[in-house]
C-alpha cells in the first residue's frame, strides 16, 4: 500500500510522517515539490505515484495575507484539492484532508457540530470551504477533519510566539473575546492514524469529523498558561502573568475577521473511535516541555 502525504515540512506534515508509517510505503512531499498552487500539474503526480491513500497537510494558511490574495488560497485550498478528490474517486484511494474552525461564523454559543451551518468571515475560510465542498461533491472515499488553533513545538504557532514576546517585552495585550481549543500536532497526527485504521475495517464510516482538544480557553487564557507553566520549567521571560492585558477583538483590528467561538463539538469522532480526547492543557503543557528539551529560547 502507498500513502502520500502531501506539505511534509509543515507543522503537521511533521508530525504525520511518524504517524503514518506502519500504512505501507509513504512518499512525502514538501511544497516545493508538490505545488498545488498549480494545481494543473497535480494529475500527472498522482499518477506518477498511484497513491492508496493521499494525506493532504499542505494549505494556504495565511488567514490575513488571503484577504490580499484570494486567488492564491483558493487554487491551494479548493482548485488543487479538487485534483486530490477526482483522482481519489478515480482511483478508488482514500483522502485524508484538514480543514478549519474559520469556515463558521462564530456567532453561536455552543460548540459547533458537523452538520451545522458553515458561514466563513474570510477568505480564508471561504477558500477551506470550497475545498471541503469539492471533497464531498466528488464522490469519493474520505476523511475530513476540521481542527483549531494548531500548536506543535515545530513551525510558526501561538505558543512560540507568546514565548518570543514573554522574553522581549514587558507586557502583552491579548485578545480574550475568541475561544477556542488549541489542538496539538502531536494529537491530529496520532487520531489520523487511528481514524484510518477504523476506516480501513470499518469502524469509522466517510465523513466530515471535528477533530480538537477537549475544553476551551481564549486567546488571552492561552497566553497566561504558556507564560506561567514556561516561567516554571525555567524559561527567561520579561513579562509577568499580572502584565497580560485582556483586550478586545476590536481593540486588535486584523485584515481577516475572526469567528468569536472557535469550539468544535467532537462528540461524533470521539464515539467513533471509542476515545476521550485530552483537555487542551496537556499537549500545550507537552509542547514546553519539548521546547525546553531543545533549548529554546532559555
């Protein structure tokens, strides 16, 4: 069997290629040799490597940069995604793809389900709904997980960032009217392998599943908890919790709107598997410690 996975250097990616492994021969590509920003020429590689399984981790992910290029983020996020899914029904191969809180409004309460109603605020999120709707509308085999606020100790994330700033300034000012569940690398990567596995006997029948961390905190709550548990494992920080400002989105203007409830209701995957999903703090706690082994920012 051959799997393939595509944006193999991305925070994801990264985690994937571990992950994925025991399905058989894995061909990973990075985006520079597997550009689906010309999607023309993703046909020809997939049949080149006849994948049973594609694993799509790559994306246009710059949600403020989209509003500005619009055509990039949606020939990456739908047009090359529509390429994967026709040769995936073609093929009769399985697709394994990632999609986003952002393709909701964030105006209800509750955690958002799978069959509720999308109403992305960006072109970001236009564009992942696109994608997902290309996937659904081919008919083919799939398996599609939207997740939130991706933190791993590779790549740009939140958690680095907060740590960046904690040793160079003084205070921060932080959005806490967005909430959310910040879902480890470490835990899409090892849920993936299961859900194929299900799927693969049977267990886990095609579909849109959420895939997050249990609980929410806010983007503020975030901050505090990355800064107070860095502070104890020893990192040098400037700030102190106490200097961690709540504010309002609209105190931080962004070009991209932002939904206000990010949380995903992940009942469906969970039952599905048979899993209880970790509370948020435990990988962002797991993501210091691997930081810390590493001699980041000490």
């Amino acid at each position: 069997m051959t799997v393939l996975l595509l944006g193999k250097n991305g925070q994801l990616g990264r985690g994937l290629q571990r992950t994925l492994l025991p399905f058989g021969s894995l061909v990973a590509f990075a985006r520079d040799e597997f550009d689906l920003d010309n999607p023309e020429t993703i046909a020809d590689r997939l049949d080149a490597v006849r994948p049973d399984i594609i694993v799509n981790a790559a994306a246009y992910t710059q949600v403020d940069l989209a509003e500005m290029n619009a055509d990039a983020a949606f020939r990456a996020n739908h047009q090359a995604v529509k390429m994967l899914a026709d040769y995936a029904r073609r093929c009769d191969a399985l697709l394994v793809h990632y999609s986003t809180d952002y393709v909701f409004d964030g105006r209800q309460e509750a955690p958002y389900r799978e069959d509720d109603e999308t109403h992305p605020l960006n072109v970001y999120g236009q564009s992942k709904r696109a994608g997902e709707l290309a996937i659904t509308e081919s008919g083919c085999r799939h398996l599609l997980f939207r997740t939130s606020w991706v933190v791993s100790a590779d790549g740009t994330n939140f958690v680095k960032t907060i740590l960046r700033l904690a040793r160079e300034r003084p205070n921060l000012r932080i959005v806490a009217d967005q909430f959310g569940a910040p879902t480890a690398v470490e835990l899409l990567a090892d849920v993936t392998a299961l859900a194929i596995a299900a799927n693969r006997r049977g267990g886990l029948v095609d579909g849109t599943y959420h895939l997050t961390a249990s609980g929410r905190t806010s983007w503020h709550g975030l901050a505090l908890h990355i800064v107070q548990k860095a502070t104890e494992r020893g990192f040098v920080s400037a700030v102190d919790p106490a200097d961690i400002e709540p504010i309002t989105t609209d105190e931080f203007p962004r070009p991209a709107a932002r939904p206000r409830n990010s949380s995903l209701n992940t009942d469906a995957l969970s039952s599905a598997l048979g899993l209880t999903l970790p509370e948020w703090t435990v990988h962002v706690d797991r993501v210091i410690d691997q930081l810390k082994e590493r001699g980041w920012a000490l």
